[in-house]
C-alpha cells in the first residue's frame, strides 16, 4: 500500500499548512494555488514563501495552479511540472482567473497561467500513452465545472453560471482527454468547494483549501473520508 495525502489549495496560508505536514503520517501533495511568487498588493510585500525546509525534510510536492508564479515554481525543488506521470499519476496545473480583470500581471496574474493550446496538445499525447489511473489537476474537465457550477446556483439562487467569457482551454482540453480514457480517480482543487462524484466509471474529487485526503494510489481509492480545514488551527 502506497498513501500520499493529496492538500487542496493553501493561498500562502503557510502555517495551516505546515500544520498539515507536521501532523500527516504519509507523504504529501498539494494540488496547486499553493501561492508561489504571489504578490497580493503592486506596492505591498511579496507573499511569504512556502516552508522549504519542512516541504524537504517531509518530502512534500506541490504543482501549480493559478495563483502561483509558473516560473518561480519551475525552479522550486518540491515542484512536480507539468505533464509527469509516475506510480500511475499524471499531473498537469494551471486553470483560467476569472478575476483576472481585477488583478496584475506578474504580480497576482501570470498570462501563462493556463498552459497554451499546443502544450495542451502535448499533454493529451502523454496523457494518451500512460492511461493513468489517477489524473491530479488543479483545473477538472468542463462537464465536471458545469456541475459544480450547478450546485453552486442550486445553492446560490442562480447567482453563479458560467459565461462565456470564462471559458478555459484547460478544461476544454481535459474533457477531451476524459473522452478517451476514463481514470478511477480524478483529484482537484480550485473551485474552493467539497465535491465527490462517479461520472463514467471515474470519481471525481474536489478539495477545497486546505482540507486533504488520503489516497492509496495502488487501488486508486480514497482511504477514509475528506477532512475538511478546521476552523481553529
């Protein structure tokens, strides 16, 4: 049995999550927003940097999602890039900031945050060849969004739904790579909410910041359930 406990995203809340790590008794990843190079204000502090020194001495990866920097994380040692697969894992970040508008490039905002059409093709190739059985994104595919947009409305009265503006080539592209394989697990983080569903034989599951799970990625099965942030660290 081999356990990786999989950290939805930490936004530079960096003692919650060493908490996590110091507590974990598997080792650990962290599925993207980890908040890499981010910097909240033009005139402000660069973000804190994640625990190092803990994410080495605990063997603790991460990948990128959209509020981090890609190039800084390209050169952060615990960094898993893009695109690699092992133990029957892919991994692929990136996804679309419908707040980009509000935001500012290279300081909170990196056009590159979602990788562009031919490194997506790319990774439909290798994504093709390995037939994982578990994918790990920060981003999900677009049928897996419009679901959770769905709940959000239900819940929400109808004040959320997806527009066109917002429309994401990593999604786009991660329902074409569904269409042709469809993995046991599918993991993700970015849309800040707790979601588990089968679709087409897959479980799809969404960890919102800072709640983990723990996966046992022989069999592809969740070992016990969610455990969401607590409210007091």
């Amino acid at each position: 049995m081999s356990i990786i406990r999989f950290i939805g995203d930490v936004h530079g809340k960096y003692g919650r999550y060493g908490t996590i790590l110091n507590e974990s008794p598997y080792r650990t990843h962290q599925i993207g927003d980890m908040g890499v190079g981010f910097r909240r204000y033009p005139h402000g502090n660069w973000q804190a940097n994640p625990p190092y020194d803990l994410m080495v001495e605990k063997g603790a990866t991460f990948h990128r999602g959209n509020h981090d920097n890609p190039e800084a994380c390209k050169r952060h040692t615990q960094y898993i890039a893009d695109g690699t697969v092992y133990d029957g894992m892919m991994f692929i970040g990136g996804a679309l900031s419908i707040d980009k508008a509000h935001r500012i490039e290279d300081y909170s905002w990196w056009p590159d945050e979602e990788l562009s059409p031919d490194e997506l093709a790319g990774m439909f190739v290798i994504y093709d060849a390995a037939r994982p059985a578990i994918m790990v994104t920060h981003e999900c595919p677009e049928r897996i969004a419009a679901m959770i947009v769905g709940n959000m409305m239900s819940k929400y009265g109808g004040a959320v739904k997806m527009e066109e503006r917002f429309q994401s080539r990593t999604r786009q592209s991660f329902c074409a790579m569904f269409a042709i394989h469809q993995p046991k697990l599918w993991i993700f983080g970015h849309w800040h909410t707790p979601f588990d569903v089968e679709v087409d034989g897959t479980r799809f599951i969404c960890l919102p910041e800072l709640a983990f799970m723990d996966i046992d990625t022989e069999t592809a099965a969740p070992i016990g359930d969610m455990t969401p942030q607590r409210e007091k660290w």
